[in-house]
C-alpha cells in the first residue's frame, strides 16, 4: 500500500548519512563558539577603539551561525519526529488515525507536507549557518589585517 521497505543497505546508508550531517552541523557550531572565544581572549585586556569594528562583526557573524546551526538542529530533529510519526500513521498505530484507510492516507499526506516544508527550511538554515561562519572568519582576519597595517 506504501510502497517497499528499503533494504538494509539503503537503512545503512540513511543512517550514515545522517549521522555526517550531524557531525557536520556540530563541527560548525564549535567552530563558531571557538571563534566567539577566540575574540573574547585575544580583547581581554583590550580598550574599545574603532579597528575592533571588524572584531564585533565577526563575532555577531558567528553568534548568527550559531544560531542557525542550532534552528538547524532542531528542525532536523523535528524532521526525524515526523518520519517516525509517519510510520506509526501508516502502521495504523497511531491512535488519533487508526486504521481507517482515508485517515491514513490524509495523515500521511499531512506529515509529508510538513516534512517537506521543514526540509526546504533545514537547507536554508544548513547554508546561513555556514556563510556566517564563513563571513565571521573573513571579518576576523581583516580585523587581524588592519591591527598589523595599524601597528606598521
């Protein structure tokens, strides 16, 4: 009625795949704290002058992928909530559905309509919590730039 089971191999590379875009997501947000702690140690004993600007960009630029990185982790755990749900509605587990055969396929519909739309907003968010990571290390080495012209 729902089509094939996938096979072991493809389970296998589901799971794989999911687990290096975790990895992935994490390795970004620590990247984004490191350059946030970063900052904060190299300015310890700073006095607020205007060549910090490049500084505060960078570290907002990371806070904001920071951010993003973790929407994007919620939303992809959100994602893995409704997939499960999806087969309990097509089991005719779930209790609100049942088994009735048009509950179902509207369930079903619903949940994949809903997948869809967080799939379109995880990618989103996957592609900001990288350029900012990205533009905050950018900003971070023109601030390092200009403190050496500043010193020459």
């Amino acid at each position: 009625m729902f089509g094939a089971m996938p096979s072991d191999n493809e389970l296998e590379l589901h799971r794989q795949l999911h687990q290096g875009q975790e990895k992935y997501a994490y390795f970004l947000l620590a990247a984004a704290a490191s350059g946030i702690a970063l900052a904060v140690r190299v300015t310890s004993n700073a006095t607020l002058h205007w060549s910090l600007i490049p500084l505060g960009l960078a570290v907002c630029s990371w806070g904001l992928s920071f951010y993003y990185g973790c929407r994007y982790i919620g939303y992809r755990h959100s994602t893995i909530y409704a997939n499960a749900a999806l087969f309990r509605v097509q089991r005719g587990d779930d209790p609100e559905v049942g088994s009735h055969p048009q509950l179902i396929q509207a369930a079903s519909e619903g949940i994949r309509n809903a997948m869809e739309t967080n799939n379109k907003t995880i990618m989103q968010l996957g592609k900001r919590q990288f350029q900012y990571l990205v533009a905050g290390a950018v900003l971070f080495v023109g601030w390092h730039v200009l403190g050496i012209v500043l010193r020459g």
